[in-house]
C-alpha cells in the first residue's frame, strides 16, 4: 500500500476484520493499515473525504487511532499508530473453548473488579471524546483495545472512520449487528452521542 506522502507500507498480519474493511499490522514500524471496502468509485471518494474529514478533527490528548496518512489510489483506507501491549475487550466477553468452567475463566480474567476498572477507563475517554462534541459512531468490543498487561486504567480506540461531529447531517448510520441502537437499525436516525452511549450499555451489560 502506498501513502499520499509516496511512503510504501507491507502489509503483514490481518490483526481485525468487519464489514467495512480490514486491519492490518505493517512490516514498517509499529503502525497498523486499515482498507476500507467500496463497491464503487464514487464510494471511494465518500470514504476518502470522511478520512480527510476525520484528520482535521481535534483528537489530541485522546487514545485513539487517528489517521496518520491517507492511502493512495486504488487503495481506499489510512494509517495509523497501534497501540502496544494492547489487546481487543473481545478477549474478556467470550469463554475460551478450553475446558475452563466460566467461573474458572471469569477469575483468571479478573473478576468483576478488572471488568469495572476497564468500563470506567472507557467511559472515560468516551466522556472526554463527547464533552468535545466528537461522536465515535460505531463502538463494539471490536474497536476498543485494553491494556494486557496487567493495567485496567487504559483504553484505546481504533476503527476511527466513522468519527464526526455531533449534528453532523453526513453521517452515516452504520452500525455493528448487536450494538445498534433502534433509532439507528430503523434509519430514523444518525450516529450521535445517545446512539454511541446505547453501544456502550449493551457493552457493560456484556461485560
């Protein structure tokens, strides 16, 4: 993949998967890819703006994954940092098929304590994202990163091509299957601070 800047990137390990596109470590430095899907030019172009749109965003001080360069055509997508140590809040919803009993796995993981720790880390930055009139537009446990090593204080965002500002009449109403609020599922709405805070209930009440 080749950024706007001339710099090319090797794509290496696919790191997550959903159905806007795919994200991808790099050979070059602790950076990762993300390659948006497009079913046609002029799909291209929308994607293309939202990510310009997002770069112009104010994002400093916040954990999350900010674009860092736009890919250059055919390739729709953009680069950014990868959060070290970090692994997806998945690992924490879902017993592994090991043979572990639940409760054998809910300790090993933490228990309640840890899994309170890491809500108020997300809330947190997403309290901070929001009081900047920033809305996230898709939160899943899929696009939130936690600390593995040990820390429950940290949280970090990826998956960013959906964030806008609140009232925003471009925004889209994507959404993953599960965590979608009803005003979005039924299209009466877009993405906003409420359609953001209903994921992270669904979130908690899983956790």
């Amino acid at each position: 993949a080749e950024a706007a800047d001339g710099r090319r990137y090797t794509l290496d390990k696919l790191i997550g998967q959903g159905g806007q596109g795919e994200v991808f470590e790099i050979r070059e430095g602790r950076l990762a890819v993300k390659l948006l899907h497009s079913a046609n030019e002029a799909e291209r172009d929308r994607l293309r703006r939202c990510i310009q749109a997002v770069k112009r965003l104010d994002l400093e001080g916040l954990p999350i994954a900010s674009p860092k360069a736009v890919l250059r055509p055919p390739h729709v997508g953009y680069l950014m940092h990868l959060a070290a140590g970090m692994s997806s809040l998945r690992a924490m919803l879902k017993p592994p098929a090991d043979g572990r009993s639940v409760s054998e796995w809910y300790v090993a993981t933490g228990g309640l304590r840890r899994r309170l720790r890491r809500l108020a880390s997300i809330f947190e930055v997403f309290t901070r994202m929001h009081g900047r009139g920033l809305v996230y537009g898709d939160p899943s446990p899929g696009n939130i990163l936690i600390a593995s090593d040990g820390d429950g204080d940290r949280a970090f965002l990826i998956d960013v091509d959906n964030l806008h500002v609140q009232g925003d009449a471009k925004t889209s109403g994507l959404y993953t299957p599960g965590y979608g609020a009803p005003e979005l599922i039924r299209g009466g709405s877009g993405a906003n601070t409420l359609t953001d805070t209903f994921a992270l209930g669904v979130i908690a009440f899983e956790l």
